[in-house]
C-alpha cells in the first residue's frame, strides 16, 4: 500500500491539506458532493489552479450561507454521525473534533462539551476535517506521515481576542509532533484545523527512505511575497515493502504517572492490550520532587494509535502522551500444541535469522498440567521444550 508524506514547509491548514489531496489524484466531482453528504445545504465548492510563489497549486474554497458561527461538539458529531462515514473515517473525523473540544476546555477551564467551537465549528471547518480524513481514505492512503511544522510568528486575531502564534489551543493540539519556530513575520502558519488534521493523521516523521511516486501542492488563503503559501502532499511507496516480510512501522506511546496506584496500572495495561496494543510494558521513574513513578509504553501499529493514545488518557491520570514513530523487526513465530505427560501444552516456536528456533511453552498450560500431575512446573516447562524440539 502507498504512504502519504505531508511537506508542510509553509505549515499546514484544512484548505490546504484538501488542495493537495485534489492535486495528487483525489476527484474534484467528490469533493463537491461532500456538502450534500454531511447535510450543509447551500454550500458551493469551488477548486481552482492558482500560484503560491512560483509554485502551481490547487485551491479549494466554499461558498457558504450564513450559518451559526460555531457549533458546540454534540452539534459536530451529530452532523458525522448522520453522514453515513465509513467507520475509520467518523472515527478518526469524531477524534479530531473531541481533541479540539478538550484543548479548548482546557484552556479556558470548561469541560469539553461545554466549549463553543468557533474557527473549528465552522462549516468551511468542518468540510476541511471531514473532507481531508475521507479523502485520504478514498485515494487510499490509509498512512500519512508529517514532516517539522513551522509554527510561524507574531500573533492572530481569534474569537477569544488576539492570541500568540501558535494559538495556545494549536499549540496543544501538535504535542508530541515535530515542530519549529518561524520563519520571521510568516504570521500564522498551522491553523486549529491543520493541527488536529496533523494529530490524528500523522504516524509520526516520515521515513528516512521512500520512493515518491507523485506530488501536490494545496495553497492557502494568503499569497505572501517571497514564499510559496503551499502545502505539499507527496504520495510514496511502502519503505516496509522493501524492508522484508519482517520488517514494519509501528508507533510507540509513552505516557508517565506519579499518583496512580499500582494495580491501576496493570489495568491499564490489560485494557490497552485489549484494545489491540502490540505490546505494552511498565518501566520505573524517579520523577519531580523525587516522586516515585511509572511510564506505560505501548507498541501500536499505526492505525491504531490514534485510539489507543486516547486510551491512555482514559485509562490513567497522564497528563501528556508522547508519540514516536519506530520501526520493528518480529521474528516469524507460529503456535504449536505438544503433548507431555499426559496434557496438551500450547508452545510459541520463535524462527530466527539463521533458521533456528526457538521454543516457549504457554506459562498457564504448564502450570495447569503442574497442578494436574504434582510435578514442578519448572520440570513440566523443560518437557515441553523438550518435545516441542521434536516437531
């Protein structure tokens, strides 16, 4: 499958991201459609070939109606649910908003759903989330990747009053994401929109290898001197595919805890294992004041990061998760059944490099044939050994 590598060296905003999907393949006709789909009447969509410096970009603008200004995030999600969304899409459309509604109450002291989504509520907001995460879906591009934001300078009018650059809320949303400041006088460069486009897209850095394929320009609303306002999309092949069958991406989550008890840790755990995390593992901190504590690491493949960094939250009293993009190579293994003494015993059989194997009996199984037979569990473990060496 194709990756998608987002070049936000002019920074990144919902109208940019769409103009770049439309630039590398994504149909003009669908995304004109889009409003009737999501039920906003009225709505016009206009996709144009405009310059951004010397560079050929598309842009995508709506005409709209007069609408509220702003919707509360009960209103948002009612207007995805009834979209009729592919899953992954309402899912990871319902992630951007929700992400949106809790910085903001956190900032100004609110709970999420009693925030008032003024830029992100928007209808031309709204059209950027919804249409940027299906239209990645439609061009399947199921991986997208990001590259260093430039954060811009300055500062930027905003319903609450003039904010700095980043917007504090913008700026929350891109934790854990590759960021720099500037350039000078570039104003605002990564939009609300764009910052929650990055936060559940982006599996990270891109790929130190890839081979592109194509690319595409999206611009944005202004057209400053000197620098093309323009987001590039480039669409590459899988580096997995040419790295070996055992060779994958993978995402790993991070979150630390001082104040929560450790049973509630290893619930944590269970629940993020559940939830279908390839590995999750517990490491001791000291951490401020000396405080005794503990990080949860979790192993994710890409697709399911988005979901499972949400659980963390859930789960925990974690303030902040840090992402990392990684790549693993597993071992091919398969899960054989021995027989010893009588009792069947499920084994993983590990193949290394060289072809070796190795074998590791399932801990339960040999304690449960243990209690059966009144041998010690560590004798029934080396039987099984034993006899798994013999398939």
């Amino acid at each position: 499958m194709p990756i998608a590598i987002l070049d936000p060296f002019s920074g990144i905003s919902g109208d940019m991201t769409l103009g770049a999907l439309v630039d590398v393949g994504l149909d003009p006709e669908w995304l004109r459609a889009l409003p009737a789909r999501l039920g906003l009447a009225g709505v016009g969509v206009r996709v144009q070939d405009v310059l951004r410096g010397e560079l050929a970009c598309k842009k995508v603008d709506f005409d709209i109606p007069p609408q509220p200004h702003g919707r509360h995030i009960r209103e948002i999600r009612a207007i995805v649910a009834a979209a009729g969304l592919p899953d992954e899409v309402r899912r990871r459309a319902d992630a951007a908003f929700t992400a949106v509604a809790e910085v903001e109450g956190q900032m100004h002291g609110v709970p999420a759903e009693s925030v008032h989504l003024h830029e992100v509520g928007a209808v031309d907001a709204i059209l950027d989330v919804v249409g940027s995460i299906w239209g990645f879906a439609v061009l399947g591009l199921d991986r997208v990747f990001c590259g260093p934001l430039p954060l811009g300078d300055g500062s930027v009018i905003a319903a609450h009053g003039r904010l700095p650059v980043p917007a504090p809320a913008t700026l929350k949303l891109l934790e854990g994401h590759q960021v720099r400041s500037g350039p000078e006088n570039s104003g605002e460069l990564v939009t609300p929109t764009g910052a929650a486009l990055v936060r559940v897209l982006s599996s990270g850095p891109p790929p130190e290898q890839f081979v592109p394929r194509r690319s595409g320009y999206g611009a944005g609303s202004r057209d400053p001197s000197g620098r093309a306002n323009a987001l590039r999309l480039i669409v590459a092949d899988d580096p997995v595919a040419t790295a070996g069958p055992d060779a994958e991406d993978v995402v790993l989550l991070a979150a630390d805890v001082d104040d929560l008890a450790p049973e509630y840790v290893a619930a944590a755990a269970d629940a993020l294992r559940a939830l279908g995390a390839l590995d999750v593992v517990t490491l001791p901190l000291t951490m401020k004041k000396g405080r005794v504590g503990v990080r949860l690491e979790v192993l994710a493949r890409p697709e399911d990061a988005t979901q499972l960094e949400a659980a963390l939250f859930a789960q925990t009293t974690t303030l902040g998760v840090r992402r990392t993009l990684a790549r693993r190579r597993a071992l091919a293994r398969e899960h054989r059944t021995v027989t010893v003494l009588g009792h069947q015993i499920g084994v993983k059989v590990a193949v290394g490099p060289g072809g070796e194997r190795h074998a590791k009996p399932e801990f339960e199984d040999v304690r449960s044939v243990a209690d059966a037979t009144g041998k010690a569990a560590r004798d029934v473990f080396f039987l099984a050994v034993r006899a798994a060496e013999q398939l």
